[in-house]
C-alpha cells in the first residue's frame, strides 16, 4: 500500500520461517493470502500436494498439483522440508524452494498442519510459529457446513481433527483468533513486523547509526 511505510527489513539478512498452522475452516489461507499483500517481502510458500485441484483452483498457483506416485518419489529423494496425510491426501513443502526464498532474504510464511509444523521444529530450523483459532467450536462447524465443499462425514472429521489440533497450540510462538477478517490480518502483521524489529536482525543498521555517535563524538574532541 503506498501510504504504509518503507520495507522495514534488514538489507542482506538471510530471511525468517513463518508457520501458520489452524484446523480447517478457520480460515488461514485467506488471512496469509491477505497478509502477503500488505507486508513487502514476505512469501506464501506453494507446497506439493496429491489432492485433485478443486474447482477454480490452478496448479502453480493454488498448489503444485502432482500424482501420488511423483509426491512418494519426492518424499524418498527427501526433496520435502516437511510432508503429512492430512484427510488422506499429501501436502509437503519444498525443501529447495522454500531454502532458496530464505537465502535471498525473503521472509516465508509455510501455511501447514500441526504435523508438518513438528516436523520443521525437529529439523532445529528457528521458526516463528502463529496459531490461528476460530472463535469456537460452534462458529468453526458452522464455517465447514456453510463452505458446502464437504460431505457431512468430511465435515464430522475435520472438526475431529480440530479438536486434537487445537491442542497443540502452546506450541506455538504466537496466536490469533479468526473473528473478523481485519482485525486478524492487522494482528498478523504486526506479527511479522515485530520479529522483523528484533535486535538481532537490526544490529547491522543499529551499528550503522551507532557509528555516527562515535564520528560525532571524534569530531567534538578534536583540538581547534
Ligand atoms: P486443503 O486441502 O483444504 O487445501 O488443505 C488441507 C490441509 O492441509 C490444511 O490444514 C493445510 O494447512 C494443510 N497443508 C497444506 N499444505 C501443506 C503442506 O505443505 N504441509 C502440511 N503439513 N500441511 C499442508
């Protein structure tokens, strides 16, 4: 947005993992999808998946949409920083893809399920993990019927699985709940704007700044 102020990343650093994991429905992909809009240099990582493409959805840009035989040789070339069974498809995200986005000095946001988060974790990467919430139980049923993508029995699992994942959310760095769009993505981005603002990413700017204290201070001392 052009009232908004300039990129507030530091120049040259390698960039930082962002996780973003809720049960479905709770309506995470249209937050990150939002939230890469308004925040400069920061990327949605595209993970691999088995699944068919829904109506409207586009391989490249939805998901890489490949066959379960190519996704199992992906899995044992071990091109996959993470993969998971998640409602008996697989989902997995590139370990080339997103290693390249990083060295550039982009941010990256894995939008992935608490078992793919685990797995990242394990791989002692530094990651910044945010959950994302539905308001409740009740308003999350309510979202997965009124989507209608789902049979009745696909909407009963996916509120099982809900119930286990929301769980995991002390697991977590951050967290926000889903109850009205902007106000969500406003907390996400000051997510991401508050890990940009560490101390350890600002050093080489702060010592930039602070050099001029110390050529100020030289330049007062000298003899006239
Ligand atoms: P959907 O089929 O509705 O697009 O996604 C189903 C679930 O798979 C969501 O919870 C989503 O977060 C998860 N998912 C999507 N991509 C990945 C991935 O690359 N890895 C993992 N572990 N989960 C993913």
């Amino acid at each position: 947005m052009s009232n908004r102020a300039p990129v507030d990343v530091s120049q040259g650093r390698r960039g930082l993992l962002f996780i973003v994991s809720a049960p479905s429905g709770t309506g995470k992909t249209t937050l990150v999808e939002r939230l890469v809009r308004v925040v400069p240099n920061l990327k949605m990582s595209r993970s691999y998946t088995s699944r068919p493409a829904r109506s409207g959805e586009q391989h490249g840009v939805d998901y890489n949409f490949i066959s379960r035989d190519r996704f199992d040789a992906m899995v044992r070339e071990g091109a996959f920083l993470e993969w998971a069974d998640v409602f008996g498809h697989c989902y997995g995200t590139s370990a080339a893809d997103t290693e390249a986005l990083l060295a550039d000095g982009q941010d990256v946001v894995l939008v992935i399920d608490v078992q793919g988060a685990r797995q990242v974790r394990s791989r002692g990467m530094e990651t910044i993990g945010v959950f994302v919430l539905p308001p409740s139980a009740a308003i999350l049923e309510q979202r997965l019927r009124g989507r209608s993508k789902d049979s009745e029995e696909q909407v009963r699992r996916r509120l099982e699985v809900a119930r286990r994942e929301v769980d995991e959310f002390s697991q977590y760095e951050y967290m926000v709940i889903n109850d009205e769009l902007d106000p969500a993505v406003e907390r996400l981005e000051a997510i991401v704007r508050a890990e940009r603002a560490r101390v350890k990413l600002m050093r080489p700017e702060a010592e930039n700044v602070i050099r001029t204290f110390r050529h100020a201070e030289n330049t007062e001392r000298k003899p006239v």
